[in-house]
C-alpha cells in the first residue's frame, strides 16, 4: 500500500512539474516537446522515481535511477534531495543537487547550477531554496544556507550566505544588487 502512496506522490510532482515547464519555457511549440525531447524534464522524473524509491527504503533502485539520470542527462539530483512539486529545470545538464538540498515550488533552475555543500560534516549541509526562486545559468550555492521566497541568484554567482526574501544577488562572493517583493508563480504550491 506505502508504494501506491508513493508513486502517486510522484506521479503528482511530474504533473506539476510539467505544467511549470509548459508554463515557463517559451522555446516549446507543443506539450510534445516537453514530453519527449526535454533532457531536463526526462531528468527530474528519474528524480521523482528515484526519490519514490529512495522513501520506500529502495536505496539500491534509487541509486540506479540516479545513475541513469547522472549518465543520460548529465544531471546529478541525489534522491534523498527533498524538491517540492511544481519546479523547472531549463537546460539541466550540468546540474548538480545535494542529498540535504531542499528546493520550493515555482524553483526555476538553469543549466551547470551546483546546491553543495561548503564542508564535510553530518547532517544538514546542503542550501535551502524557497519557493518561486530563480537560480541562474552555472549559480553556485552551498553549505546549509537559506535562499528565501522570491529571490534571484545571477549566472555564475558564487552564493555562501543566506539570501532574503525577493532579493537579486550577483559576483562572486555574491552580493545584493536589488531588493523587490515576492511574486508568486500561478503554479506555485
């Protein structure tokens, strides 16, 4: 019974997930598109599969997924990573998120974008991410910080503090260039 639990949480989060990504990718034609061409989308279903699995204690299988996925689609989303329903990845190779990340709703993620970790310790060590953030092309984020709701992390930015609430961050060490309010996308959970 827990498996058909599970898989109808997954199955929930690719929905959502489709709908962002049909929602925010203006280079997609028709639900076609997404659905068999996007590596980025392939990629964050062997997620949603390995994480389902990764719940259910499957860990072996779960690691499989991931290791398709790792070697498929150049994305390396560890399945104990905890990301909500309703999340885009645009241009996922390159794609690195760590075993303690969390990631909102509404997350819009480009490629070469790293959530790691800062230190070998235990316990929690990877970013945060709230919901309806933006997380620019090749953005490094790490160690147990906290992006908050609304924020914007630009390319190439290197981000080691905690970022607040719909502000704009860039360079590397990351900076705050702009401080705006929170705008909630439709699909947003």
């Amino acid at each position: 019974m827990r498996f058909f639990s599970e898989f109808r949480l997954a199955m929930r989060a690719i929905n959502m997930d489709y709908h962002l990504g049909m929602r925010l990718d203006p280079s997609l034609k028709s639900k076609w598109d997404l659905i068999l061409f996007s590596a980025s989308f392939h990629g964050l279903i062997f997620y949603r599969l390995s994480h389902m699995f990764w719940n259910l204690r499957w860990r072996f299988l779960a690691m499989v997924f991931r290791g398709i996925a790792r070697v498929r689609y150049s994305m390396d989303i560890h399945p104990a990573a905890e990301i909500e329903p309703g999340i885009f990845i645009d241009h996922g190779m390159g794609v690195v998120i760590g075993e303690t990340a969390s990631i909102g709703s509404g997350t819009l993620i480009y490629h070469g974008v790293t959530l790691g970790s800062a230190h070998l310790i235990k316990g929690k060590r990877h970013p945060t991410i709230g919901r309806n953030v933006l997380i620019g092309a090749n953005a490094t984020i790490l160690g147990p910080i906290k992006i908050c709701d609304g924020a914007k992390i630009g390319a190439n930015a290197v981000v080691l503090r905690d970022v607040p609430c719909a502000c704009t961050v860039v360079g590397n060490p990351a900076k705050i260039v702009k401080i705006g309010e929170i705008k909630r996308r439709d699909d947003a959970v």
